[in-house]
C-alpha cells in the first residue's frame, strides 16, 4: 500500500464502469459495476485488461455493455472539470470466449476480457480517461501486520443504478470496515463494510482510504493520501420479516426489485485476494514472477 502522488480521489472514480447485461445487446436485463483491473506479463509484457464484476450480474447474459470516455488530452480540462472534446463510447461485448469465473464455485467473481475494446481506443491516439488496477494495488504485507478492525473505506460504483450519466461518473460513499479486512467472516473470504449499498453496487470494489494523514506501520503518521485494494462488494446483511438475518445477493434486474427484508446498510465483500487469482488464470506461472 503505496502512499499516491496525484490525486489518489480522482484515480478511485476513474477505476469504475457502470455495467449492463443482457440475453442480447438491445435488451439488458442486469445492471452493476465493474472494474478495470490489468495483468501485464513481467517477461513478455503480454498484456489484459479485465472488466471485474459478480458471476450473479452476468448470470443468464449473453452480452454486457459499457461506456470509456477518452479525449485527446485528458490533462486539458473546461471549467468543470471534464477533459475538453470528451467522447464517451458504449461498447457491446459478447460474454463467448471473454467470460472467465472465479474457479471458487462460492466466489462470485469473475472478469471480461474487454482488451480488444480498451486497445480500439489506444489506437485511435486518444486518451482513455480511466484507472486499472493490478496486483500492487492490493494491500501489502507490511501493512497487513498493521491492519487494524475498523478501517476508513472508500465504496464505488452505481448504487441503485445511479450514476453522472453527463459525465459517465460513479458515486463514491464512505464508510468503515465492520469486520477486520482480512479476517474470513463466518469462515469464508468475506468481510463487512459499514456502508449502504443496494441493486446496482454488487461488483464495486472497496479501498482502504487515509488522507489528508496516514498511519504508518510503526505507527507513526505521515501527511498525504494512502490507499490500498482490499475488496469487491456482492452481498448485504438483511433481517427479514420474521426478524431473521441474511447474508443475501445484491439484485441486479434493471427494473426495481420490490424488497421485502429491512436493509441494515452493511455491505459484503470479498477479499481483494481473490481477485488475484485472475493473473495466474490469465497468465499460468505469472505469481512466482511477481515482486
């Protein structure tokens, strides 16, 4: 977890696309988020450029669509802050061939292979106004030792399905960890954010979040912005009617789901971990390669 030298904010809101799925590319029929996330082999410097989002968003899809913005210099920007001559184009991906799933059948993740749609854009000479993470952006060893229960924590993505659609932007929330980020919550790799999260945020990742000081291993506290990888929302905790309480999947039809549970505003995660596992499914070999 390295401390961010541009504006780690703007970076975080840039990682996002609002994703839909569907049986065709005229009729969507799911919403969530998805993520850019990037494997580049350290040999051959082959790379991917992965869209992360649940297996429960995709699931029945044949398709997904999404919008990049790009523009010729995305350091020249008008008075609000949006780079000048911005383009956003939506593209239509066929799941055949570009789906991969988490091989945890109880994981629900999985990645679209969107490569050839992200290199259309390079090609053309415009800028991609967007963030991939890799693996270092996942929280390190150091800072793992010094982790502590509750954590301050950024949440992107598209709660409810809403969204700058002017601006193609996310909604960013904040919120903590209500369990220890890298403990296994009732024994699986998951753990609880303290943040509201509804239809349209499963797939949102979660960033461990300091500024404008951050803490360091030994304690000590450094002036700055930090932040670190450390999961992927799916779920919420509901208590139903008859008072019981549920660890449940975030819907994700397009139109409105009439909910019959009382939302207790905490989110589940996944562990950034997981999401790992997409290099070595990528690129067989490629963990022992990476320092």
């Amino acid at each position: 977890m390295a401390a961010i030298q541009l504006p780690a904010e703007n970076a975080l809101v840039r990682n996002t696309v609002r994703l839909l799925a569907g049986p065709t590319p005229d009729l969507m029929t799911s919403t969530g988020t998805g993520f850019f996330y990037q494997v580049i082999h350290p040999v051959t410097n082959a790379a991917k450029v992965l869209m992360i989002t649940n297996k429960h968003v995709v699931r029945g899809a044949e398709f997904v669509r999404f919008v990049l913005s790009s523009a010729p210099a995305l350091s020249d920007l008008d008075a609000e802050h949006q780079p000048k001559s911005r383009s956003d184009d939506e593209f239509a991906v066929s799941l055949a061939g570009n789906l991969i799933l988490h091989p945890e059948v109880d994981t629900d993740l999985c990645a679209i292979d969107v490569t050839m749609q992200y290199g259309l854009l390079l090609n053309s000479g415009r800028q991609i106004r967007a963030m991939n993470l890799d693996w270092s952006w996942v929280i390190e060893d150091t800072d793992r030792i010094a982790l502590r229960d509750i954590e301050q924590v950024l949440v992107i993505g598209y709660p409810s399905g809403l969204w700058d659609s002017h601006n193609n932007m996310p909604i960013a929330r904040r919120g903590i960890t209500a369990t220890h980020a890298l403990a296994r919550y009732q024994g699986k790799t998951n753990f609880l954010v303290d943040v509201a999260a509804f239809q349209g945020s499963s797939g949102s990742p979660v960033f461990l979040y300091e500024s404008p000081w951050f803490r360091q291993p030994d304690g000590s506290c450094s002036p700055g912005t930090k932040v670190a990888f450390i999961g992927v929302v799916w779920g919420v905790v509901e208590r139903t009617v008859t008072g019981e309480l549920q660890a449940v999947e975030m819907p994700s039809a397009v139109t409105q789901v009439p909910v019959m549970q009382s939302p207790m505003n905490l989110a589940i995660a996944l562990h950034a971990d997981a999401v790992r596992d997409f290099d070595e499914i990528v690129f067989p070999g490629i963990r022992a390669l990476q320092k």
